[in-house]
C-alpha cells in the first residue's frame, strides 16, 4: 500500500475487511421503494417509472410528502432526505430502493444513513451520477453490492421493445440477476476501445470521478486495492478533469488498481469532450495496468447496468468485462 493510501487509512478509520454481501435477487410481488435523496425528480418520471415497475410485477413504494418536498435544489431537507434512505433501509419488507434521480446533494447526508441496517439485511440499491457517493459509502461501510443503473428517466422496468439500457437493465436487476457468469454486452456500433493491453481480476468499484475525489479523506472514500476502477463523468471543463485525475494519482489510487474501465465522459462542446478524453487517456496509459475506454456507461443513452462490488474480469484486449459471481443471491423474503 503507498504511503498516501496508508495516511488515507488513517484518517478515515479504515477497519480489517469484512465479507462481501449480495441482496437477494428482486421477483415479481416484493415492494421496491422510488427515493430522492438528491435533486427534485420531475412528476412526470416518477409516475412514468413506478407504473413500468407495477407493469413488471411489483408493489412500489413512494414517500407520500415527495411531491411538496423541496429545499433550495434538492428534493427536501437533509433531515428528509436522510430519514427517507434510512426507512427503506430499515424496513424487511421493502427488497429494493431505485434512486430517482441525481444530481447534488448525496454527500450532505453520507454520514447519517444507517449502513448496519444494509448489512444485516441487504437489499437492492441503485442509480448512478451524483448516486456514486452512496454507492462508495455502503461499500466502505457495509460491503455490500450495489448497482450503476440508469434512473427513474432513462429506463423503464416493463415495456414493448426496450433500449440497450433497458434490456441491460433487466437482465442485470431482474431477469437473472444469479447467474454466476456473464459478459457484459456492448453495442455493435459502439465498440470498446484498447488502452493498454493485458487482463486482470478485481473488485469493480468507482462511478462518476467527481464524487470519487469529492470523497477522498473521508470514511466513504474509494478502497482502490486490487479493484477494477471504473469511472465516468459529464459537463466537466477538460482542466477540471486533469485536476481531477491529478488528485487520484497524488492520493495513491492509481497505484493501487489491477485495472481500469473509462465510461463515457461526455459534455455539450464535442471539442471540449475530446480533450476531456484525452486528458483522462494520458493519466491512465502511465499507471501499468490493463486499461479500456469508451465503456457504455455514464451519461449517455446506452447506459449498461453495473454490479458495483462484484468480482469481474477485465479483458482489455479482448475489450470485454465479464461478471464472475452472481451480483444478487436466491430471492428472499
């Protein structure tokens, strides 16, 4: 371990690695719950995606006072919004919570959310985007599996003819969620590109690089030791990128990882876009690793669905992830 990630240890009170824990595998009847712990979802998403859920089975379960529920930006108080993950947490009938939306707002309430009770009866979580700080704290604190899905916008749980990121999305969260091996399918038109050769095993851990620096130092940070690093990130100006990337590397997490999966890192300027690239593919080509782009993640419609935590393989020559253990467990209660 480099001495940054020691000194990092230090400060976040990191203890001896406890077991991983999967949830067990959502079915058709359980209550999932739609929570917005971080900016205002819009009415429309939020009917559009609890009636696809309903289509596909299940009962969904909403905070009534969310419609009213508004602070500055964010859909309610820290107090709200924190009780709200909490319930869901602890309540054994609910088997999922399916983010609404991201945005700003999670690492408010990082530090107020009852990861005991997600370890002692895990259950589905996912989302992506601002969601990433969640997903890095019920890591950290709770190693339990979680899921980069898309949101309440993007995706449908039921329906005629999916997208890419529906299909992924069901076959990842409730299709098959316990099969013991599978690779991860891109499009045909969207091939994945070869940074630097090789292949590696890991733990896949990340999100959106924003909040993976935001919560360097803390007790939720990136554990980076032998991971598959994934990262992704949207509307960033190319030099926020490189300070960034900059701050990973100076706090030792490059060193640390067996591997690397660069998402889509997207914004409105397509020349600012391409330097944003860029700038992400120079620091990753140094650190000595099996390293792979252009990942059908992020913010972008062919957003695949990720088992966060899970063991995966990275063929970076071959340009494929495959998951190598079930990212759920038999249904449960």
């Amino acid at each position: 371990m480099t001495l940054a990630l020691l000194a990092a240890a230090c400060i976040t009170g990191r203890t001896e690695e406890r077991a991983w824990l999967v949830p067990p595998a959502l079915r058709p009847g359980d209550t999932v719950a739609l929570v917005a712990p971080c900016g205002i979802p819009e009415a429309a998403d939020v009917d559009r995606f609890a009636r696809s859920l309903e289509a596909a089975g299940f009962r969904v379960d909403i905070d009534p006072r969310l419609p009213d529920r508004r602070h500055r930006y964010l859909a309610g108080t820290d107090d709200q919004r924190a009780d709200e993950l909490n319930r869901v947490l602890r309540d054994p009938a609910i088997r999922g919570a399916f983010v609404l939306r991201g945005g700003f707002g999670l690492t408010r309430i990082l530090d107020r959310l009852d990861y005991e009770a997600l370890r002692r009866d895990p259950k589905v979580v996912a989302g992506y985007s601002d969601v990433t700080g969640l997903h890095l704290a019920i890591a950290r604190q709770a190693r339990v599996v979680t899921f980069h899905a898309p949101m309440a916008s993007a995706v449908r749980a039921a329906g005629p003819e999916p997208s890419f990121a529906e299909r992924s999305f069901r076959d990842i969260l409730l299709l098959d969620p316990t099969a013991a091996r599978r690779t991860v399918p891109v499009p045909a038109d969207s091939p994945v590109k070869t940074v630097v050769g090789g292949r590696c095993e890991g733990r896949l851990v990340g999100g959106n690089l924003s909040l993976i620096t935001a919560t360097l130092g803390t007790p939720y940070a990136i554990d980076p030791v032998g991971a598959v690093l994934f990262l992704e990130d949207v509307d960033e100006r190319p030099y926020r990128v490189d300070r960034m990337m900059s701050h990973l590397r100076l706090a030792g997490v490059l060193d640390e990882v067996a591997g690397v999966v660069l998402g889509r890192f997207t914004c409105k300027d397509p020349d600012e876009q391409a330097l944003q690239r860029d700038v992400v593919l120079d620091f990753c080509r140094s650190i000595g690793c099996p390293v792979m782009a252009d990942f059908p993640c992020g913010h972008v419609a062919d957003n695949v669905t990720l088992p966060l935590g899970a063991r995966v393989a990275l063929d970076a020559d071959a340009g494929t992830l495959t998951i190598l253990e079930p990212s759920c467990g038999p249904p449960g209660r």
